[in-house]
C-alpha cells in the first residue's frame, strides 16, 4: 500500500470511526458495532460477578474478555492512527493530545483488566479493575446526539439548577438544625450533632426514607412531616427544569436548518 492509498484508507476510516466526520444522520456501521461490543462487554462483566456463572462458565468468560479486549485494543490504535485527520488533533503533538483526551484515557483505563492478568495481578485485584469496564459505558456519549441534549439542557438552564441546588443545601443545613435542637438531647447517638442529623435530613428530602433513624418527639415529627413534603417538591423542581430544556433542545436539533 503506497503512502496515497494508505492516506485515502485513513480517512476513509476515519470517516467510519469519529461522530464528527460521519455525513449522515446516526452512527456509521462501524460505530454500531463498537456499540455492540460496549453492551455486550458490560452484560459479561455484569453475569461474571455470579458467583455460580463464573464457575461454570470461567472459560468462556476469559475467552470472551480477551476477545472484546483485543477489538478494543485494536479499535484504540485505529483511532490513535486516525485522530491527525481531525483538525482538532493536527500537527506534531495531535497523537500525544488525543491521547491525553478524556475519551481515549477512558479507552486506556478500561484496557487494565486484561493487562494486569498479564502482570500476573493477585486475584481481588483483577475483580477490583474488573469494574472499570463499567467505563465503557462513557464511550457512548460522543456517539448518542441524546447525550448532547442533556449537556445543552444543562447549560441552558444552569441558573436555574443552581438556584434548585442552593435552596436543597438551605433546607438540608435548616432541618438538620432543627432536629439537632429537637432531638439532641433525646436520641444523641442520631441527633447529637447536626452532621449526624443531616444522614437523617438527607434521608428525608431525597425521599429515600431508610426508617433507621427517626425523630420521636412530637415536635420533631412534626418538622420530620415538613421536611418530608419540601423534600417532594425539591425532587420535582429540578425534575421538571431539566424536562422542559431537554425538550427544548430537541426541539431546536429538529427544527430546519
């Protein structure tokens, strides 16, 4: 292959492997299918933590993770290769600064299961790193235009989710408060400092509601109701926010251009 034809394969390739380039609306096939292999490697490392699914089927889950690591492997130095194509990665330090990207640290980080069993890693460890796997999930965002929404939801309406948040951070400091100098005295070892109060408070607005710690005084279960229902209303807020502005930037990535 002469240095033209190499150079027309490479961006051919890349044209195939980075969202940016892709002409059409979607994923190119190439992308579908490293889609695939992300799914496909986190349903493994999720049936592998099954004590009794690993054990009768240790074999084929290491054949399977060398597999899916040799593809990723290979499908990182195709887009360390590729990556000079994008403006972004041009000149003489492109590769280097590709590499140091958050995306391709990803890529790396989820690589180190299959390198440290190499190294001859002691067996927790291997369990451990196996997690990181997990990260795989990251790589789908540059490729989802739904991951894009939600970044523009965000930004669109930052004031307003800051707002939410320092009203959250009000109630939680004023209930755990309230609790402290309610319940302290009666319940010390839950209420006797209001950062213990707070593992209560947080509890309660998130609406989780764990039932392990809870006020006894009349007083106390009266500001636990209050709590209670702002915490409903605190959920919602933001809720409702992020719902109108991701509508709105679906809206507008629809719209004609």
């Amino acid at each position: 292959m002469d240095n033209a034809a190499a150079l027309s394969f490479r961006h051919r390739l890349y044209v195939q492997l980075d969202p940016t380039a892709w002409p059409r609306q979607g994923l190119s096939l190439t992308n579908r299918l490293v889609c695939a292999l992300i799914l496909a490697s986190i349903v493994f490392a999720v049936l592998e933590t099954e004590p009794s699914l690993e054990a009768d089927f240790e074999d084929i889950f290491t054949l399977l993770e060398w597999l899916l690591t040799a593809a990723f492997v290979t499908e990182y130095i195709a887009r360390l290769w590729i990556c000079t194509e994008n403006p972004k990665y041009g000149g003489r330090f492109g590769r280097f600064k590709y590499a140091c990207s958050p995306i391709a640290i990803v890529d790396l980080v989820a690589l180190t299961p299959a390198l440290l069993s190499i190294v001859g890693s002691e067996a927790f460890v291997l369990r451990l790193f196996r997690l990181v796997r997990i990260l795989r999930l990251a790589r789908l965002g540059p490729f989802s235009r739904a991951m894009a929404h939600i970044g523009a939801a965000f930004r669109s309406r930052r004031y307003e989710l800051t707002l939410s948040a320092c009203m959250a951070v009000l109630l939680l400091i004023v209930s755990s408060l309230l609790l402290y100098l309610i319940e302290g005295n009666v319940q010390p070892k839950a209420f006797g400092s209001i950062p213990r109060a707070m593992w209560w408070s947080i509890a309660t607005l998130t609406t989780v509601g764990y039932g392990d710690v809870f006020p006894i005084t009349p007083l106390g279960r009266i500001i636990a109701g209050m709590t209670a229902v702002l915490g409903i209303g605190l959920i919602a807020l933001p809720t409702g926010i992020l719902a109108a502005a991701f509508g709105d930037a679906i809206q507008r990535d629809k719209a004609p251009k």
